[in-house]
C-alpha cells in the first residue's frame, strides 16, 4: 500500500500543532454543547463534541468545566493527547484559541466547494459525516463516506481504509485529532490523492502541510458571545451565527 506523505507517528502531529503554540493565555470561558465545544483563551476556539467512547464509557471531566476559567490553556491543549473524547475535544478548542494564525493566508471561501470542484468526475473519500455530501454525490464517479460507527449510508472504518487508496480526493474531518486516527487514514491515502481537512475542529496551522494535507478549511469566530451562547444552547456548527469559514492551501488552487 502507498502512503501520502511522511509516515506519521502517533500522536507525532499533536505533538507538533502543540509546540506550534507561541503564546499562552488564560481561560476565559469554557463551554460544552450537545455538539460542539468552545474555549475562549486568545480568541474563542472550537472542537466537535465526540460521542464516548464504544463500551458505554463515560466522560469523565463534565463537573471540570466550571474549574477551567483562568487554567492555562496552553496545559489544556495537552489533553488532546488523551483517550477520553471530551478532554481531547477541549484539548482541541483550546489549541485552536492560542494557534498563530497567518491570516494574510486565508482565503475566503467555504472548503465544500473546493471538495465539489476537485472531486467532479473521481473517486471521493469522505472520512466524518458533513451535509453537502448529497449536493456533491451526482457529479462524483464513486462517493464513499466513512464514519468510526457506521450508520445508514456509510462504510465502516475498516471498509474505508481498504477503499482508501482507490480515493483521488479525500475530505478529512479534522475530528479524527480528536480521536486519533489522523495518522491512519493518512497513510492509506495515495500520494497523488487531493487530501482537505475541514470542520469546526481544524487547527488552522500550516503544521498539517507537512503531514500530506493540500486544503485547511477551518472557521474563524467573530461574535464570541454569540458563539458562546449558541454553543451552549447544542446548535450545530453549520447553524452558528458569528462565525466565518476560511481555507488555506498548501500550493495555489488555480481558481480551484
């Protein structure tokens, strides 16, 4: 089997997007909706809210939300290395609120049509469930979705990553820092593959570059208390209002 890019140890890239952290700021506010989770340190960053873990494991910080105002969050971020998703997932909010962001490098669009354009006439992988897959699917030789709990629709985790390499386009969420299976699906992709990580969780850090990734498209937070409160509230992430999507590319799209 090929693999895109450099053979990434686990646990190498978090290590690396947390070294990235120039800066520390202390937690401002911290908030765990029914689907998403957001720190507020430097800015307000974001993470998906993970279900638990197969087992009927359960989380086991809720009571420590109340605890995390004026915690660093440089120390916070660290718990994305952990097993438990809803320590991870705050680890990932809170490295997103510190991250240094290049934003002459952003660019103004959504990664949804990135994704439609370069997957028209190919094979599409999209590893996480996203809602403009149906929009995509017509124009798309083969669409597969892959999801850690298959459901309706979806392949399971195991099916994908055989699937993977037939992929010439793979959609990422940025979900799989959280649970850890980043370094897999990346090295069942092929090198030639058009890979994009997208979602709320995604650090927008060129540190994903160096791992294979082409596209970055993650969201930037302009109405902190807004998002706060719409977080609390268990709106889902394409439903929030104060908050813009953004890309970065490794290499110019060419218009797409």
């Amino acid at each position: 089997m090929t693999n895109c890019g450099p053979m990434a140890k686990v646990m190498q890239i978090l290590e690396e997007l947390i070294h990235s952290l120039k800066r520390d700021f202390p937690v401002k506010a911290a908030v765990v909706g029914s689907h998403l989770i957001a720190v507020a340190s430097r800015r307000l960053g974001l993470a998906a809210r993970l279900p638990g873990k197969e087992g009927g494991e359960q989380d086991s910080c809720e009571e420590d939300m109340f605890a995390l105002s004026g915690r660093s969050a440089r120390d916070l971020a660290r718990w994305l290395l952990e097993n438990e998703w809803l320590r991870a997932g705050i680890g990932m909010a809170s490295l997103n609120s510190l991250l240094d962001i290049e934003h002459d490098k952003l660019q103004e669009t959504n990664a949804k049509h990135i994704i439609a354009d370069r997957s028209a006439g190919k094979n599409l992988m999209v590893v996480g469930r996203f809602p403009f897959v149906k929009m995509i699917q017509p124009n798309v030789r083969n669409l597969w979705v892959m999801e850690k709990q298959a459901s309706a629709g979806c392949i399971s985790e195991e099916e994908g990553y055989q699937l993977l390499p037939e992929a010439d386009v793979v959609a990422i969420t940025g979900s799989s820092l959280i649970n850890h299976t980043f370094e897999r699906i990346i090295s069942h992709c092929r090198v030639d593959s058009f890979k994009i990580m997208l979602g709320p969780s995604t650090p927008l850090s060129p540190v994903l570059f160096d791992y294979g990734v082409d596209v970055i498209g993650g969201a930037l937070v302009e109405r902190v208390n807004t998002v706060l409160a719409e977080v609390e509230r268990g709106v889902a992430f394409r439903k929030l209002q104060g908050v813009r999507t953004v890309v970065m590319v490794k290499d110019s799209l060419g218009g797409f």
